[in-house]
C-alpha cells in the first residue's frame, strides 16, 4: 500500500517510525543491523560509546516503531531488521520528494508564465 501523508492516520503512523530512526545512536545499530546481519545485545553493544543498558533501550525504542524485531536464542535476545517497516520509511520519503518536485514544478510555471 502506498503511503498517503495527507492522511492522518499516516501521519500518526510515520511520526514514531521517523522519531526512532532521527537519533543517531538508533540509527547506527540499524546500520550495523544491516550490514552485519542479526545480533545479540553483547555484539550490537561492542566498541558502542553507551552501555549496554542504554543500547537495551534504543533497540526497544526502535522495535516499537517496527524497524527490529528480536527472538529469543537460549538466553540471549538477537535483533534484526524489519525490512518492510524500512521499505515503508523508503515509501514515505519517495512521496515527500515526488510532492516536493510538484510544487517546485508548479512554482516554476507560475514564476516563467507570461504575463
């Protein structure tokens, strides 16, 4: 389904979706998610500026908003990333980009149309 921001539902369901990924930390363990595969709190937490705690919590900030999901392997939880909720993200931002060229589209006709 294609995202429709004028909708406010959408907006509600994109707000938290954008909050997660707009800290820096979050989004570098979605960019160690994805380029190293799934992890455990031990991994995603080595040579990381924060404790592991702090990186306990930004991961269920970043589950809330649906862009991990974990599953329990013995006694360790190991995380990855929801590919569709990332897809969704892509989706949101494509419609702002293409919204954004038709109003530069319709501000340049108007700004170039003959008087």
């Amino acid at each position: 389904m294609s995202p429709d921001l004028g909708a406010a539902s959408q907006v509600r369901d994109a707000a938290p979706l954008f909050a997660a990924l707009g800290d820096e930390t979050r989004f570098g363990l979605l960019v160690r998610l994805a380029s190293s595969g799934p992890g455990s709190i031990a991994r995603l937490s080595a040579r990381a500026q924060v404790s592991r705690q702090a990186i306990t919590k930004h991961l269920e900030i970043l589950n809330e908003a649906g862009l991990v999901t974990s599953a329990r392997r013995g006694r360790e939880r190991i995380w990855q990333i929801e590919p569709d909720r990332l897809a969704e993200a892509r989706r949101y931002l494509d419609l702002i980009s293409r919204q954004w060229d038709d109003a530069l589209g319709r501000l340049k006709r108007f700004v170039e149309a003959p008087d």
